[in-house]
C-alpha cells in the first residue's frame, strides 16, 4: 500500500513529501522528477512566483544511490521566495513596498471562493495568514514530486501518462474523447496551454487575456489519459477500493477543482444506454498489451467498468474553478471590525489549469501504482514486476482461441 503526506506552506522555507510503500530496487530518474516539476510551473497565465522558483527535489531518505531502499522516500523542495517572504508578505496598494514583515497586520479579510472563512472558524485563528499559505496550491508541487516517482514505477509494468487541456472559459474541444492517446502526448512542450488544438488554445489565451484585463480569474477543464494500465486494478467487493471512486477522491483534493469525470463524465447522463456501454466484440489485429484478447469499438466508460481497470486506456478529466484571488477582488467582511471591505489580494495567476493537469497526472500515477501494488504484491521490483507479468500471461492465455 503506498501512502504519502506532505509538509510546508506557501511562505516557508521547504515542502517536504513523504512516501511510503515503494518497493525496493526502482531506480529514480532525478532528471524526470526536475522535469515534471518543471511542468507544474508553465502554462499561458501563470503568475509572479513561477519566474521565481526553480524546483527540484532532493532525497533526505529511502532512495541510495538512486535507487529505492523499501524505507519511506523523503523528498525536500526548497522554496526560493522564502527569503522574499522573511522581509514582508505581499504588499497591497495602500501599505509601503519598505514595510518590516513582523509590524505586517494580521489578514483578516477572507476571499470568496477560498479556505481563509472556513480555516479560520475550524482552527480558530486570528490570521488568515496561517490558512491561506497552507491551503494554497504551492503545495502540490510535492504531490508531483511523489507522482513522479509512482509514474516511474508505473513505466515498470507499461503504463504511461499525459494530459491536455479541454477548455478555458467559452473556449473548449468539442469532443474530448475523441483525442486519442497518441495525440495528446505529440503536443509540443512548449505550447503555452497543452491543447491539442491550435485554434482552440488561441481562443483560450484569449479567455485568459480578457480576465487579466478586467482583474478576473478564468478555469477550465482538463482530461488524464493513462496508457497501457494493466487490467484487474481496483475492486467491486468493497464501496472504498473501487478505483474510479479512489480517482475522483484525489482529483478532487487538488485545489479549486470542483467536479471529476470518468470517461464521457456526465455527458452520460443525457445519453440512452445503447449509445453509452461500450460493445465487446472478438480480437481484431495484434494482441493487446492488457492481455484482454476482445475489442471495445468505444471507450465511453474511460476504461473503468465496475470500479476496475478492463483493459482500456484510462480517462479521467477534472474540472477547475477560477482562482479565488481577484486583483479586483469581491465584497468581503473584515472579521476584525465586522465590516464590508473589500477581499484580501494576493500574488496569484489569472488561469492555471494546465498546471492542474500536470498535479492531476501525479495523483493518478500515486492511485495507479497504489492499485498495482495491491494487485500484484511484493516487497521488490523485480517481484512486482515478476507477478504482473505471470498475470499478463494468464490473462492472455485464457483470452487466446483454441484449436
């Protein structure tokens, strides 16, 4: 069972990710843990932070020489801006650039949308500020940390991962299940919102450019698509070890994602069942690699029938809210006076849902290589890939035609 916990906030000097239950004898790619950092930060919309933090991750524990022990991984991320902040927190337009950070007054006016209301009355602070740094998105850049290290895990028994951005705003692919694998992950690097489209993304940074214009936030929507998934990953016998229940449970822990799809998502709800289930019909062409030997002419399911993986290519899309932070922010209360003024501004990004996908991919590696080891067990690599493939084998083999 893999498990993982993360510590730090916005403002502190390290996150730190914890991750317990990787088998011994994985090799880890520090280069690729970089570059899907690296991921994270990109992306049309992004804000002032991204320019300032280089992240990488380091190993404090469970990995020598590059190579996983079976203890819990310890994984640090050092904040660059920590030292901006040991100066002064954000400076809004009325109080001085030169203001000392311990004379800074305590934040007290909660932003629509976010954790600041809702923190403070579960905890009982007094400053908004012990909520809001914990509660904001920086600290996802240790969950794709970890999921950097379950994707490669994952590589080891065939399966890969990618995603790409289905709308901003008004702007949207009109069938997203009509993107295949391959075509997701041929998107170029460097395009500014991982679409597959390039009209459809220039409408998008056109959503985006009119929201900063006007001081607003724009969301949007983004699908996950995992490749080669073994088949048997998840469970019906229990309501929690269904897997499509487990998927949505950690999309929807990324922040300001409000809903989660599983193949055609709720678009099956407008739909009669014969153009919804997907057929099964005889093998056509080479052998598949889940070892499933019938073809599904359809993939409206995204891959999950029953809580577990049937072979198919997993999809799972989420849905994202504009950003709680407005640069021209909605009516708030000050908690201190009990008056109307207006929301607390803070360094923030006008859209960052392709950066969402890229957490969105991490927490469906760590589901992923979580089902997997549960599946095929061992306390190594080498055994964990050994039992997966005499699976692979046993499902082929009764799959396979006689005579």
């Amino acid at each position: 069972m893999l498990r993982f916990l993360t510590a730090g906030e916005s403002h502190g000097k390290t996150l730190v990710a914890i991750l317990e239950g990787v088998p011994a004898g994985l090799t880890i790619d520090f280069d690729a843990v970089t570059a899907e950092l690296r991921r994270r930060q990109g992306g049309y919309g992004r804000g002032r932070r991204m320019a300032i933090e280089s992240d990488r991750a380091d190993a404090l524990s469970g990995i020598r020489h590059g190579v996983t022990t079976g203890a819990p991984i310890a994984l640090l991320i050092p904040n660059k801006d920590w030292e901006n902040w040991q100066r002064t927190m954000y400076v809004e337009p009325e109080q001085p650039a030169d203001a000392p950070g311990p004379d800074r007054p305590a934040v007290t006016r909660p932003r629509p949308g976010h954790a600041d209301l809702a923190g403070v009355v579960k905890y009982g602070h007094d400053d908004i500020r012990n909520v809001l740094e914990r509660a904001s998105a920086r600290e996802t850049a240790a969950r794709v940390a970890i999921g950097a290290v379950a994707r490669q895990l994952l590589g080891r028994l065939g399966a890969e991962i990618v995603s790409h951005v289905i709308s901003i705003g008004s702007a949207s692919l009109p069938d997203p299940l009509a993107i295949a694998y391959e075509d997701a992950r041929a998107i170029r690097a460097d395009a500014p919102l991982h679409c597959v489209d390039a009209e459809v993304e220039r409408r998008m940074i056109a959503e985006i450019d009119r929201a900063r214009e006007a001081g607003d936030t724009m969301g949007g929507s983004f699908e996950v698509i995992a490749h080669g998934v073994p088949a048997g990953l998840g469970s019906y016998v229990q309501w929690d070890r269904k897997l499509d229940g487990r998927l949505a449970q950690a999309l929807m822990s990324i922040p300001a994602i409000k809903a989660v799809g599983i193949g055609r998502g709720p678009a099956v709800a407008a739909l009669p069942g014969s153009r919804v289930h997907d057929e099964i019909l005889p093998p056509v062409g080479a052998s598949r690699p889940s070892g499933v030997g019938v073809s599904r002419p359809t993939n409206n399911a995204g891959g999950l029938e029953g809580g577990v993986t049937n072979g198919e290519d997993l999809r799972v899309s989420g849905y994202m809210k504009p950003i709680a932070t407005l640069m021209k922010p909605l009516r708030s209360v000050d908690l201190a006076t009990m008056t109307e003024s207006p929301a607390t501004v803070e360094r923030s990004d006008v859209c960052a849902v392709p950066a969402a996908a890229v957490v969105a991919e991490a927490m469906v590696a760590f589901v992923l290589a979580d089902a997997a080891i549960e599946k095929f067990g061992g306390d190594s690599v080498e055994e964990l890939v050994e039992n997966w493939r005499a699976f692979q084998k046993r499902t082929s083999a009764r799959f396979s035609r006689s005579g």
